[in-house]
C-alpha cells in the first residue's frame, strides 16, 4: 500500500518563487502539488505557461476561488504583500498550515509593518501566532507551528550569520553593524518594471532603498531579540546588480576582545545541512550556491584596525534559500520529514 501524500497548494504560482516551489516539489517524495492558482492565468496549463515543467506535472492554473486550497493539507503563498493577510485565515481557521512567502506576518509590530508596507493589516490577530521560519534558529517552533512566516532574502543573507555572532554574545555592545548588500534582479519578482528592464540593470549597479528598505526592520527585529541596543544601530543598504540569482552581503561588525568570529561560525553551524562555514582565505560566491538551499559564510579579521573589526561574507540564492527553498524546509520541518527532503541538489555550474 503506497504511503498517503501531503497534499500541497500553491497560491500565486506564477511568480519566480511559485515556480521555485514548483521545482523543488517535483522532486519530493511525500509531497502531491494539488492546485495551483493564478487568477491572470486561470485555465492555463502550466506546461504553456512555464515550458521547464512539460512533462512534470499535468496541472491547470485555477482561479483561488475554484481551486479547493481547503482540501490541501499545506498551502503555500507566494503571492505579493497584502494577499495572504486577507485569504489565509480562512484555511488556517480550518486546520491547515500555510507558509506565507511574502512579508504580511514577519513583523510583530503593526505599526511598523504598516508604516514599511502602506496598508493596513487584514488579519493581526494571526501576527502573533505565526512563527518566523528562518529555519536553522527556529526549529523546534517551526515544528510547533501551523502559520510561518518565511524570512526574505536579505534578512536570511545577513541574519544567519548576526544570529551566531549574538548568541554567542560575540558583538561589542557598542558595535554599530553595516550590512552592504547585494542582490540579483529576480529579487524584484516577475512584474514588469522599468528599472528591472535588461537595458536597464544590466552593465549597471546601484544602491536603493537607502531611506529605508522594507526589510530593515525585518533584520532589525532579529537583532532586537538577542540585544535591543545593537538593533538600534544597525544600518543596512541594498545594491542591485546586474545578475539573475544570487545575494551576496558584506557585514562589518565589532567583536567583543578575544573572539574569532571565524571560529564562533564554524562551532553555530558545524551540524548544519544548510550553512556552509568556508575557511581561513575563502571567498564565497553567488555561483557556488546557485539554484541550492545553501548559505555559505566566512569571516575576515579587518586588517590594521585596532579594534577587534571584522569582516562577514554571506551569499545564498535569493530564489532558494532566501524565499522557496527555505519554505520547502520549513515545510519539512512543520511535518516531521528529514529537514533536507527534496532540497538536495547540487549548486549550477556555470
């Protein structure tokens, strides 16, 4: 007798996390995608619509209204903000569990979230049940919970590495921590943008969202529940590159005398399946975790400074690790699977 499936659905499937789901999902062992939804592309097959996925699934985009998502026992959103605060609660009122890939339960406080996001939340009551699925931190909550809100691409990229360096109470109290960022242009989404335009992002880099991006405040929160003071001071500025994939921070922090950050990484993650501590002289690199559910990290001494100044690397792929692969492991957790299922695949080289 062949092991009953858990049934999945993918709202907002079209989208370049939709077809990341979708990719990865084909290769899950104990998981059937049961619907998945599109309202521009309702009545669509999906092979016309993505041509990577002829020949994998035999499924038709669904208006989500006629898609019967309350039949699923996972439903994911990977939807633009605003979407799941007003159509998940009616699925999780019945039990099932939702993975929310966009930001409308990642901040706890209302007032900021609405303040960053310039709409009112639809569903509060719900902010304060849905865990934050950054997955190597959160995982025995993650295995508790029935709403997770999946960490964006930079909160994951930077937030990986603080979080070692605060738990282990490694950061100068006084340490004013700069993220300087990068990010590929699928980190936009799939909509049509002027400044996303090949003619314009490529054979170019710039800086956005230096007033104030919406995930400052994502990271911040992060920060603020190991040490509230250094939150206050940190800063962080987003760049556009002209890539694809890919995500690469550069983090300048203060330690405490004596630390090695290098060493505290390396002790954080060294039974991780996901986070890939590199050694002395390594350089990470967007392409060495392209199309994988992998962070890699290193750290620098800062050369000549008096202070004890280091230097963090972190790259992911934004598509994977910060947004579809992380929801496939925080997927696996919630359901008690081997937290690396259908998340084994190798890195795409070139």
């Amino acid at each position: 007798m062949s092991e009953t499936k858990t049934k999945v659905g993918i709202v907002g499937a079209t989208g370049y996390t939709g077809v990341e789901l979708l990719r990865l999902l084909a290769h899950h062992p104990q998981v059937s995608v049961a619907a998945i939804t599109s309202r521009q592309e309702a009545g669509k097959h999906i092979a016309d619509y993505f041509p990577s996925l002829r020949g994998v699934y035999d499924l038709t985009f669904q208006a989500p209204d006629d898609a019967q998502l309350d039949q699923c026992d996972v439903v994911f959103f990977a939807t633009p903000n605003g979407v799941a605060m007003k159509e998940a609660p009616a699925l999780l009122a019945q039990g099932i569990k939702v993975i929310d890939l966009s930001a409308d339960y990642r901040i706890d406080d209302i007032t900021t979230w609405q303040h960053y996001y310039k709409m009112e939340h639809a569903s509060e009551e719900w902010v304060a049940k849905a865990v934050y699925g950054l997955s190597e931190w959160k995982h025995a909550d993650i295995a508790q919970a029935q709403l997770i809100a999946n960490p964006g691409c930079y909160p994951t990229c930077v937030g990986l590495p603080l979080l070692a360096l605060l738990q282990a109470n490694a950061l100068n109290s006084s340490s004013h921590i700069i993220a300087d960022c990068k990010s590929g242009v699928s980190g936009a989404g799939r909509k049509a943008e002027i400044g996303t335009l090949f003619s314009e992002a490529g054979d170019n880099f710039k800086a956005y969202g230096v007033s104030g991006h919406r995930h400052l405040p994502e990271i911040r929160q992060t920060i603020a529940a190991f040490n509230p003071d250094i939150a206050k001071k940190f800063t962080f500025v987003p760049h556009l590159t002209p890539l694809i994939r890919g995500m690469h921070a550069t983090i300048y922090v203060e330690l405490n005398e004596g630390i090695d950050a290098l060493q505290v990484l390396q002790e954080a993650y060294q039974d991780s399946l996901f986070v890939d501590v590199m050694p002395n002289g390594s350089l990470p690199e967007t392409r060495s975790v392209r199309g994988a559910n992998i962070c890699r990290i290193t750290a620098y001494r800062a050369p000549e400074t008096e202070n004890n100044q280091w230097i963090i690397l972190s790259v992911i792929d934004n598509l994977v690790k910060g947004a579809a692969g992380q929801a496939v492991q925080n997927m696996n957790i919630m359901l008690g699977l081997p937290e690396n299922t259908a998340l084994n695949c190798m890195p795409l080289l070139p």
